[in-house]
C-alpha cells in the first residue's frame, strides 16, 4: 500500500466509525490503518497506541457534543423552548446520521470496567449531556426534579440508539426527543 498523508482527525474519525461498527476490541490497528489508505506502522507517526486512538476518538466527540450540542443549553437569549428543541433536532440529526450507534454508549458498556480512563471521559460525556439538558429544564421544574428528568432523557436516548441500530429502524428513537420537548 502506498504512503499517503493524513491527519489526527481523519484517523480518528475513521477509528469511531470502526468502533461503533465492529467494537474497540474487535478493531485492530491495521483496521485502522487500512480504513485510513496507510500502512499500520503510519498511524504510530500519530498516536502511540490503540489506547490512545481510543481515549482520543471519546474526547473528539465529547469536544464535538459540547461545542455543537451542549452549548445550546446555556445561550440565554433563546427562550428555553426553542434551545430544547434544538437541541433535541442536534442531538438527532447526530445520531441519526450515525452508524452503529454511540461510540460513548458501547464502549461504556464494552470496555469501561477495563479501561479507567474510557470510563472517565464517558462519564464526563453523560455528565455533560445531563447537566446541559437541566440547566434548560430548570426554567420549569426545580432543579432536582430538573437533573432527575435530564438523566431519564440521556438513558431513554441511549436506549434509543441502541433500538434504533438493532433494528435499523429510526421512528420509535424520535418519540425520545418529542418527548422531551412536551415537557416545557
């Protein structure tokens, strides 16, 4: 196989589609390499480990969720409503454009008793998506009953996600946003 140049990022999105789709255990470095166009000993250049490539692609998407999704949440000037429903419409447009489902979702259940720092970043991730989604349902409910209704949500989504990919079959996982949306 020929040399070919490419960056952190293209690696690691090619790493997160080959982990929803066949596992962090299942994928090789030479999977890797090789959904890249490169040579195995090419993505060393980059990324000293598969452990590394692992820890890298949770934290490229929980960058991703909090610049694009999360941050929805806390743009005051929108009417609580209206940031629910982008941000359900965000979180749904993600997801549904997304094959095999969560990486932060089967890698929790993969490999998080495993891997300490998998687990912390996952953990980090769900942290963030429930504090976001209570810090707008506030604006209706005190605030515990607020961070109770967010966690039901991220654990309905989850559900979800994972329905939605073992059936290959989109319609009940939207029922999670609307609901959401019905609470304000």
């Amino acid at each position: 196989m020929a040399l070919k140049k490419t960056s952190k990022e293209e690696i690691l999105k090619n790493s997160i589609k080959l982990f929803k789709l066949n596992g962090y255990y299942n994928t090789s470095m030479a999977n890797i390499a090789n959904a890249c166009g490169l040579i195995k000993g090419s993505i060393y250049h980059h990324f000293k480990s598969k452990e590394e490539i692992g820890l890298e692609s949770l934290k490229f998407i929980h960058h991703y969720f909090k610049e694009h999704i999360y941050s929805i949440a806390y743009q005051e000037e929108m009417p609580a409503k209206r940031r629910l429903k982008l941000f359900v419409q965000r979180t749904d447009a993600y997801f549904l454009d997304s094959p095999g489902g969560c990486l932060l979702g089967n890698l929790a259940l993969e490999v998080s008793n495993d891997n300490v720092l998998f687990k912390d970043e996952i953990r980090a991730y769900f942290k963030n998506w429930e504090s976001a989604l209570a810090h707008i349902l506030k604006e209706s409910y005190e605030l515990e009953r607020a961070k109770e209704l967010a966690q039901e949500y991220v654990a309905l989504t989850q559900g979800a996600i994972m329905m939605m990919t073992l059936y290959n079959e989109s319609k009940n996982y939207l029922k999670v946003g609307e609901k959401i949306i019905h609470l304000l």
